[in-house]
C-alpha cells in the first residue's frame, strides 16, 4: 500500500531548481527543462526534460517500506517492478550497478556526505536507526505505444529506506539512449544528472509521512 501523502509543488516550470513543500533538490548548470508531467497518485511525482537534449523522465515515489526486502536486493527488487510496468521480459533487464549505503556509517566507508550531503535525517534518528540508500544503474528495453521495436532506456534509481518511519523514497531517473551513443553500461548524461539530484536531495518536513 501507497503512503496518502500530497506532495504539493510551489510552481509548475522547473529550471534547475524544484521545490515542493517536502522535497527538494536541484538539477545544476545543466541546460535541462523540467516540467511536473502525467496525472499521478498522491503519493508521486513525475518530470520530464523538455528541452529535447535528453527526453528524461524523473520519477519521486514514497511507497510503504517493504519489509520482505533485503537492502542488498532492494534495487533488483524495485527495477523488477519497474519493468513489469514497462512490460520489459526480464531478459531484456539488465543492472549494471548496485551499491547499498549506510546513512549513519563513518568515514571510512561510502558514506552520506559523499552521495546524499544535503540530506537532513528524521528527528527520530537514533545510532540504532536503519536508513540506507540503495543505489543502482541499469538497462531496459521498452516498447513505446504505437512502435513495433524496443527503446533502451537507461535507468538511475535510489531507494531511500528509512525504516524507521515506514517509508521507502524511490528517485528514478530514466533516459532513452541515443541510438549512436554506443553505449552498453549506461548513460554518462544520467549519471551526472542523477549525481546532481541526489547531492542537493532533501526531505524538508517528516512530518508529512504520516506516522
């Protein structure tokens, strides 16, 4: 089941910079255009890129934490069900990444500061807490409406866990590669642009999950 929770936009046109009452992040210099798109649950948010350099499509979901899943498998877990909604067979889903942060470990291992420093973490948060980022890059092949063959879409997805208050924050970032791009493990435009998102990411107010 979805959290019921409204994510409300302070404007509709975003140019580097969005903000809604509980999200927040910003997308760089990049000459990107980023418009709120598609009628959705309350419960997500959906971006395109309107200035035609990318075609990508930012999605913002807060689902209720699954507690059946394992952080090491939280990215398969999550990409799986993106490709069953993008109809994609699962042999035409590739990861090509994966990696799982602890948001309270230290300095000597991958770390919040590194990936997620504008994160501020719930006020509940104890050195017991359970927060991680799973983070993962991978491929699928979809069939657009309308077209006989498949597009590769190169997909940039964190899963935020936050245990304690019940909620995985999904970001997904999906790109439709270029056909002379050439390339087998992903988008190096996503990548930057995902980077980008995830430094200035920010949950504003935890109150608004519910609880």
């Amino acid at each position: 089941m979805y959290h019921k929770v409204n994510i409300y936009i302070s404007f509709i046109i975003i140019i580097i910079i969005v903000q809604t009452y509980l999200l927040s992040f910003h997308i760089g210099s990049l000459p990107l255009i980023y418009i709120a798109v598609r009628q959705v649950p309350d419960n997500q948010e959906v971006y395109q890129d309107c200035s035609e350099e990318t075609g990508a499509v930012l999605v913002i979901e807060i689902l209720e934490y699954q507690t059946n899943v394992e952080n090491n498998d939280a990215c398969n877990f999550f990409l799986k069900d993106l490709g069953e909604a993008n109809e994609t067979p699962p042999e035409e889903q590739v990861i090509h990444s994966n990696q799982v942060i602890n948001l309270l470990g230290n300095a000597c291992e991958m770390n919040k500061e590194q990936i997620l420093p504008s994160l501020v973490l719930p006020p509940s948060t104890t050195l017991t807490s359970q927060l991680h980022a799973c983070i993962s890059r991978g491929t699928q092949k979809v069939k657009q409406k309308g077209q006989t063959t498949s597009q590769c879409i190169d997909i940039e997805l964190c899963a935020l866990r936050l245990k304690d208050i019940d909620t995985d924050l999904l970001i997904t970032l999906s790109i439709p590669r270029r056909k002379d791009s050439g390339k087998d493990g992903g988008s190096n435009v996503g990548d930057e642009i995902f980077k980008q998102i995830l430094a200035s990411f920010n949950i504003q107010d935890y109150s608004l999950f519910g609880g």
